[in-house]
C-alpha cells in the first residue's frame, strides 16, 4: 500500500473470507458458553453459514456505505427464529455478533499501518460503517425473537393446527377451515412416524435440546415437501403424524399414488440422518379419529421388527397388529414366554425367526450363526417354553406372545409404575 495507491479493504477481505469466519467461528464457540454446548452439526452449519453471510454484508457495507438490505436482514431474522426455536439465549446470539464485529475492526486495525485511510475512507468511517451494520443486524435478531411484543414468532401455517385438532378429535372442522380459508380435502394420506435418537440427542457434550429442535424443524420441513406445503402434522424430534392430502390427478390410481408417497417417505432416513420408520394409510376425513391410534400402532409394531422396512401399510404385517390387539388373554399369553424372557439371545432368536417366515436358513443369516445353531436353540426355546415351533398354532401362539411381551415391556419403560 502506498500514499498514492491507498488499500482496497474490501477486497482485501473479500479474499481472506474463509479464513476470516473460520477464525470467527472459533472466537464465538470458545468465549461464549452457550455455543461450546451446541453439536457439532450446528456449529460447522447453520453458525458457519451465518457468520459467512454477516462477513459478507459487512464487506458490502464497507465497500458502498450503503446500509444492509432489507433481503440481507430477513435472512438474519429468520436465523434467530430458528435459534430461538432451539431455546438458544438471546444473549448468547447478541455476544457471538459482538464477537464478530470485535474481530473485524481488529483486523481492519492491524491493516490501518498508521495511515489512517483506505480507498473506501478514513478508519474512523469504516468504523461507523461496521458499527451500522452491527446495530441493523443485532434489530434483526432482536425481531426474530419477537422480544418486543413478548410472544413467539408468527405462525407460518395459520390454522394447521387448529384444523389438525379439530380432525384427529373428530370435532367440526368446518369452522377452523373456514376461519383460516382452508381446505379439507376428502381423502388423506394418514402417516404415523418414528424417528430414531440422533448421536446429538445423546452425547453429554451437546445441548440436547438444541438438537433436538434441530431435528423436528428438519422433519417439518420434509412433511412440507411431500405434502407441498398442504400436510397437516404434529410433530417432535421423536416423530409424529401427519396428513397428506390425495392429490386427485386424472388416469393414476390409488397405487400410484401410494408409490409416489412411498418413494418420498423412504428418503426420509437420508434427510433426517438417522433411521425413519411411517405406517400409512388412506383414510376418509371421518376415520381419522379412530385410524390414527391404529396407525400409531402398526409403526411401533414395524420398528420392532429385526428386518426394517421404512414404509410399511396394514397389509404388510395384518397378523401381527392382528395378534398384537389387546384382549383378556394378553396378558396370559405375553406369559407363555416368561421362561426364555431374561435370555436375550434366545428371544432374539425367536424374534428373528418369527421375522424371517419361520426360515431356519435366513434366520441364521441375518443372526450371522450356523444353521446348526439356530436349531439348537430354537429346540432349547421349545423345551423351556412347551410350544412347538414346527406347528403352525404354536407358530401363532409365540408370535402373539412375542407381540404381546414386547407391548409390555414398552409400557414399562414409558410408565415404570405400570
């Protein structure tokens, strides 16, 4: 740089960006507690990404001494939207800006080398454009987390819920559908999904709340995909339901449509990052009510399975939610197995060959054991137990005992009391 040829330091920042908001990044996850919590997930996503977009409104502003766009502060209103969400504090949002902007004048600073200009303007004047990109930022955050008026963020889907209520209860739907000018559409796709734990979700390092909102955000925004922004849902980082409009379109059939559905709900797993499990059915509005629960059901039935299947309908395992239905004898029968119920591998054994049509040969591979040795135990099952796995009543019997014993065992775990 010299007198005649003073610095171009927007450009000159322009060129380190990656290292500039890498060194940002780092700064903020180290001096602000908060976001040493976050998963890593967070941090090298949505805070990175975030971090890059204000690097880049301040060399902008920098250059022009124009202040950021209305566009430019929507996209940070909408991030401290999703922050807040994620019950992330605002003040650990406001100290990672004032990080920022700390940063950049430093290195503005170490730039200056006491010439006190640059070819956008005297030190001082980058200063105040810095701190007029801080002051609209940090309104933008405030906005997204409605601080001002005290309550959440309005709802982007006005009257979903409502209307979702109002059918899964039963009740009139009418009124919620007219009051919010929506329609109700005479056939749905009902879905009940399970959603695995994510490795956020448990790692003691990570705010599992953070991930945990993270991950049923993600999820809404799927349902919104498939159902084109008309699904009704209920979700949490767990799963959920949801109902998805049929699409009438000439010449396809039900089948069809369900292939199309299907295709959809088995990426699921890929965008959620973890195992995803849904059971479908196409009900009329009226059934809502009582399918749901069925529905609810079946996908608890289907993530038991040893052999998964992401999208499963009540034609894929009508006995088993047949024999799983509760009844006066579930309980003696869930019993009938109580001798082999301590035995991990002798009643994974028994799921596994109940799972795989009774075929000794596909059991012991997805076991990875010796045929052999899948006989053997399935002999010692049959002596502990008294049923005989070569009848085909007996069949029945261990699997409505296995359907029941694992109902029982889930209520447990909800409810220890029980």
């Amino acid at each position: 740089m010299t007198a005649d040829q003073p610095l171009r330091l927007a450009d000159h920042l322009a060129q380190r960006t990656a290292t500039i908001v890498g060194n940002v990044v780092t700064r903020i996850r180290s001096e602000v507690d908060f976001y040493r919590s976050l998963p890593d997930e967070t941090v090298n996503g949505d805070v990175r990404r975030i971090v890059r977009r204000n690097f880049e409104m301040v060399v902008r502003v920098i250059a022009t001494g124009a202040a950021p766009t209305p566009a430019e502060l929507a996209e940070l209103e909408e991030s401290a939207r999703d922050r807040a969400d994620e019950q992330v504090p605002l003040g650990a949002v406001l100290d990672a800006y004032q990080i920022g902007a700390r940063e950049w004048l430093r290195i503005v600073n170490g730039l200056d080398g006491g010439g006190g200009a640059f070819a956008e303007g005297t030190l001082a004047e980058i200063g105040d454009r810095v701190f007029r990109w801080l002051r609209s930022a940090t309104g933008a955050v405030i906005a997204g987390y409605d601080v001002d008026n005290g309550i959440g963020a309005p709802d982007p889907r006005p009257g979903h819920v409502e209307l979702l209520d109002a059918l899964l209860a039963g009740d009139d739907h009418t009124a919620a559908a007219d009051r919010f000018h929506l329609t109700v559409a005479d056939q749905y796709w009902a879905v009940a999904v399970t959603v695995d734990p994510s490795s956020d979700e448990t790692d003691d390092g990570v705010s599992h709340t953070v991930a945990a909102a993270r991950k049923a955000r993600r999820l809404r925004r799927q349902l919104d995909g498939i159902g084109r922004g008309e699904a009704l849902y209920s979700v949490t980082a767990c799963g959920g339901v949801a109902l998805v409009p049929l699409r009438s379109r000439p010449a396809t059939t039900e089948a069809d449509e369900f292939g199309e559905l299907k295709g959809r709900l088995e990426q699921l797993a890929q965008r959620m990052g973890v195992r995803t499990t849904c059971a479908v059915d196409l009900v009329r509005t009226e059934e809502i009510p009582s399918v749901i629960p069925q529905l609810q059901d079946l996908v608890a039935i289907a993530r038991r399975k040893s052999t998964h299947r992401p999208v499963v309908r009540f034609d894929d395992l009508a006995v088993e939610f047949q024999l799983s239905r509760p009844t006066r004898a579930t309980r003696l029968n869930a019993a009938r197995l109580d001798p082999i119920a301590d035995d991990p591998v002798l009643w994974r054994t028994l799921e596994t060959y109940l799972d795989s049509e009774c075929n000794s040969t596909s059991t012991a591979e997805s076991l990875h054991v010796h045929p052999n040795t899948v006989q053997y135990r399935l002999r010692k099952i049959s002596d502990l137990t008294g049923l005989n796995l070569s009848r085909p009543v007996d069949v029945l019997t261990a699997l409505g005992a296995v359907l029941a014993a694992n109902d029982r065992r889930r209520v447990a775990d909800e409810d220890p009391a029980r």
